[in-house]
C-alpha cells in the first residue's frame, strides 16, 4: 500500500470498470462492517483486548465470516490501517480531489491551507489508533506503522519540491528541514497531543498548523484559510 499521504501528483489514466455483482457488493459491505467496528474496538480495547469474537459479535457476522476474510487479527489490522489512511475514497490520498486542489494552488502557502485541511481528516482517525501501534511496536504487527510513517516521511521531500517549485524556501532553511517540519507537524502525533490530549478544537489544529509551517518554511502566514 502506498501510504505517503502526500507525493508527487502523477497522471492516472481512468479505467472503464464492470459494476459489482450483488454478491460482490455484499462481500465488501460485509468487509468494510468488519473493518469499522475493528478500528472502533481497537481504539476502545487496544489490540490486545480486541479479539476476533468480540469483532464479529460487533460487526453482525460469523466469527467464521471475520477469519474468512481476514486471517488473523494482524492481517485485520493492516485492512484497518489502510481504511484509516484512505477512508471511503480507494485512490491514494495525493491523487484524491482535495490534495489535487490544494497542488493547483499557484502560491505554496495556498497549498499549506488546504494540505493540512486535507490532512487532518485522516491524522484525525490515525490519532486514535496510536495506543494501538505503540503497543504493537515491538512485535510483527508493530509494521504496519512503522512502514506507513518511513513512507509518509519519504513523501513529505517530494511534497517539499513541489512546494519550492512555487514559493522560494526562508534563506538557509534545506529542504530536508523542511520535510521534517511538515513531517512533524501535520503527523498523527501532534494532533493526538494537541487535540485528543489537550483539547483544541479541530480548526484550530488546522489554523495553527497552517501558520506555524508558512511561517517557518516561507516567513509568511497563510493567505487564505482554505478548506
């Protein structure tokens, strides 16, 4: 899976696809129930807590049904990341509508604005969830984070270029310093610590992130608030 959360915005050629059958259409609905309701018991009970059973009970299924679709609960947890990171759209976050929007901005920090307003839609489910990884760190499980932060880091330098292309970077900042304010900054850390943890609202998550990375990266506050 490519979890960059932000990239290079390439070309996609659209493909002409069949409509699902209605067996096709209930075996995702079914797998997407099971999906939901395991990253809600995930966040409420942990990893540990959560087990197949109590995931089916939730879901309306078979336990059965659980394992038939996803093996173990390692697996589920990759199934539920992925869902986290993408949410209801299937298209990689830096082809979906909102970061295409924010790239056709001609000013990096127009660009800023809407990114973060993008963004925290998706930090905003993976906040949750990071009890949950951490407690997984150490063990197989523990990969599906670790591999989706290395990947989003990588991403944040081509979301660098991009930005540079448009707005000259502060004198002396690199563009690797850069991509780890941005990394940082707009990362589901910092919006469980200030959010979850310490009660920001939403916006001013997003308004405040918004600022303190055009100040820092280009010496200028935002010039619009985006969205």
């Amino acid at each position: 899976m490519n979890d960059s959360r932000l990239g290079a915005v390439a070309d996609v050629k659209g493909e002409v696809s069949k409509a699902p059958t209605k067996a096709q259409a209930k075996s995702h609905a079914t797998r997407t129930r099971i999906v939901r309701h395991a990253y809600e018991l995930f966040c409420e009970l942990g990893y540990k807590g959560t087990t197949m059973d109590l995931i089916a009970d939730r879901s309306g299924v078979a336990v059965q049904t659980v394992y038939f679709n996803y093996r173990t609960k390692d697996i589920l947890l990759q199934a539920v990341h992925e869902w986290i990171v993408l949410g209801d759209d299937p298209t990689p976050p830096p082809l979906q509508d909102w970061n295409l929007a924010a790239m056709r901005e001609p000013d990096a920090r127009d660009v800023i604005s809407r990114m973060v307003a993008g963004l925290a839609s998706i930090e905003a489910r993976v906040a949750r969830m990071i009890p949950v990884y951490h407690s997984v760190a150490q063990e197989p499980a523990g990969q599906v984070y670790r591999r989706s932060e290395e990947l989003r880091r990588e991403g944040m330098r081509e979301v660098v270029d991009a930005l540079a292309g448009k707005t000259p970077l502060v004198p002396a900042l690199t563009r690797d310093r850069a991509a780890d304010l941005i990394f940082f900054l707009t990362g589901p850390e910092s919006y469980r610590a200030l959010v979850l943890g310490a009660g920001w609202p939403h916006d001013e998550w997003v308004a405040w992130t918004s600022r303190t990375l055009c100040r820092d990266l280009f010496g200028d506050p935002p010039r619009s608030s985006g969205g």
